[in-house]
C-alpha cells in the first residue's frame, strides 16, 4: 500500500462527513491501490457507477494477457509501442482514468464539467505517488460535451478515450456524440492519421438508450469488445463497446 494513502484515509478518519465516502480498488496486476473519495449527496458525477469497475478489471485483465484479452485488439494487438495519450470523458471520481494511467503507464486527461473538477482532483491528488511510482501521469481538464471550444483547448491529440456509463442522461446524448465526433472522425485531408478508438463502459438502464446508440452507428464503426455477466437480480450486465470514425468517401 502506498503511504499517501494511509495519510489520505487518516486525515478523513476526523474529518470526514456523512456524506463523504473513501473506497480503495486494489489493481492485482500491479500490486497498487486507488483510492476514491465519493460525494454522493453532490449528484450522480460524485459516485462510481458499475462501467467503471468493469473497465478497471478489463484493464487489470489485460496486464496480465496482453495478447488475450478484451483490450488487446484496442491496445495495438498486446504491443505498445509508445507512451499511450488517453482522454477520459465524464470521469466522476477519476477510477478509470488513474487506473488506466497506471495500468498502462500511460499518460491520461481525465475530464469532467467544471463543478466535478475539485473533487477529480482532490483523488488524482490522493493517488500521485501511486501513479508516479507505476510510470503514469494524469491531469484534470474541464470539458463540456458538445463544446468545439473544450475539446480544442484540451490541445493535444489522443491515442485512445475512454469512458464508463457517460449514456445516461436523454439531453446529453447529442452533445456527447458531437464530442466524439469532433475526436473520433479525421480531416479528410490528413493522410494516414493513426484511428483514435473510444472504448466505452455501459449499463443499459432504459429504452430510451437505444437512440443514443441508433445515431452512434450512423457516426462511428461501433463494435461489442465485451459483455459481463449479470450481477445477482439483474437481467443485464455492462457491456463494453469500441467505437471509430467512419472512413469519408471521396
């Protein structure tokens, strides 16, 4: 266990509040813990949803098969050649982002609206000596789907973009494939730009889901990766899907 963790949990053993929640997710893979602080009285964006362990076990999975897992076809095939450049969209806690940071020693922008941004990075905060000690890096930008505005001042471009139950909300489902558009599909006029993947966490909840994905095919090749059981109770489990740019016909 990393001792900044131990100091994280022993400051908030006093002070914590009620509405205040520490939980640590232990990655096998690399013997190291993250630990998250959850504000779930501050809305949904404070709590860790189901997608997201589903990822972090994903990637977790594939430091340990590289050449046999979920992951691999994204991840080039089990072979990285480079320091990996990975955009988180709507991260909430920032589970994803620093897993995949550490996982994949990765260098990795977790992003959220502006009023989740204190609490992403008071965890990004808690976890550095973690990431650092693991060979990753992670920083917090703020970023409002469907903003072309947000997305140029992220400034650099990214190998891979994650995501972990960002359907959700029926107002939100333009804005979010007009972020992804603007990431996913290349200027025709670029020539053998390297295809950016976007791998996404989802729990179906509601019908109304499936305009969200009807429009998404109409945009982005979209691929199923990975489906998981269903939890005790429940009829589905989260389903993990890749997603690329359509290539533009000439």
């Amino acid at each position: 266990m990393i001792s900044l963790h131990d100091d994280v949990l022993n400051q908030n053993d006093a002070s914590i509040s009620m509405d205040e929640h520490l939980q640590n997710h232990h990655i096998p893979s690399i013997d190291s813990t993250v630990v998250i602080r959850q504000l779930p009285s501050e809305g949904l964006s404070f709590k860790t949803w189901p997608a997201a362990t589903t990822l972090v076990t994903l990637l977790d999975h594939y430091r340990c098969h590289p050449t046999n897992s979920p992951l691999t076809s994204v991840l080039s095939n089990g072979v990285v050649v480079q320091k990996l450049n990975i955009l988180e969209l709507g991260s909430g806690t920032g589970l994803v982002g620093m897993a995949a940071a550490a996982v994949l020693k990765a260098n990795v922008t977790v992003t959220d609206l502006p009023h989740v941004i204190s609490n992403l990075q008071f965890n990004v905060d808690a976890n550095a000596s973690m990431l650092s000690l693991q060979g990753g890096t992670v920083d917090v930008a703020p970023l409002s789907w469907g903003e072309a505005d947000d997305v140029e001042a992220i400034g650099r471009e990214f190998d891979l973009i994650i995501g972990s139950d960002v359907v959700y909300h029926d107002h939100l489902f333009e804005p979010l494939l007009e972020t992804l558009r603007l990431l996913l599909n290349s200027n025709s006029g670029e020539k053998k730009k390297k295809s950016c993947k976007f791998v996404m966490g989802h729990l179906r909840r509601w019908k109304k889901e499936a305009a969200f994905f009807k429009k998404a095919k109409k945009l982005f090749q979209v691929e199923t990766i990975h489906v998981d059981r269903p939890c005790d109770g429940a009829r589905i489990g989260v389903v993990v899907y890749c997603m690329t740019g359509k290539a533009k016909r000439s």
